[in-house]
C-alpha cells in the first residue's frame, strides 16, 4: 500500500481565508464530507476563518481539499486554504463528520 494508493486513508487539518463566514460554509462544507464518506469535523474561528480535520481515503480527501481551495459554499470568497499535519491512518478517528461550535 503506498502514498499513490487512492484507498489509502490519510488526515490533514485545514485553514480556509477569505469571505467564509455567514455564508454556510461550515453546513455545505459537512455536507460535501457526507457525501465523500469523509469523517472529521469544521468550525468558525473567532479571527474569521474557517478551520477543520478531514479524514478519508486519499482520492476522496483531493476532492474535498480542491473543494476547501477553490470552490467552497455559493457567495464565498476563498483567498486561500492551508493545509498542515498531513498523516497515514490505520483506521479512522472520528465515525462521523460534525461542525463544532
């Protein structure tokens, strides 16, 4: 099983900037990972953007970090998406993907 391995199940923690709050970032965001079959979780920060923990298998992860980057929620403006600790799982954390508050 190596890093090309699109099953292979990864986690990386994001940052999104710009125009992302007040605009159902967090909810089209929980929806996207639903679909995916990604876990994890996504909230507002006080300093205006929009932080999170994705995990999933590494082909279903590109889509949504492409998402995260580029696209994101109707009306919102992304500046940019940093991504950091990225990590091989064995298995899964989370069973379930959640906005915290």
């Amino acid at each position: 099983m190596g890093a090309e391995d699109p099953n292979v199940l990864v986690a990386v923690e994001f940052e999104v900037y710009g125009q992302v709050q007040g605009c159902f970032f967090t909810k089209y965001c929980k929806d996207l990972a639903e679909q995916l079959g990604i876990c994890g979780w996504v909230k507002n920060t006080k300093n205006g953007t929009i932080v999170g923990k994705v995990q999933g298998t590494k082909s279903n992860l590109d889509y949504m970090l492409d998402w995260l980057s580029t696209k994101g929620s109707p009306g919102c403006k992304i500046e940019k998406c940093d991504l950091r600790n990225w990590q091989y799982l064995s298995r899964l954390d989370y069973n379930n993907f959640s906005i915290r508050f």
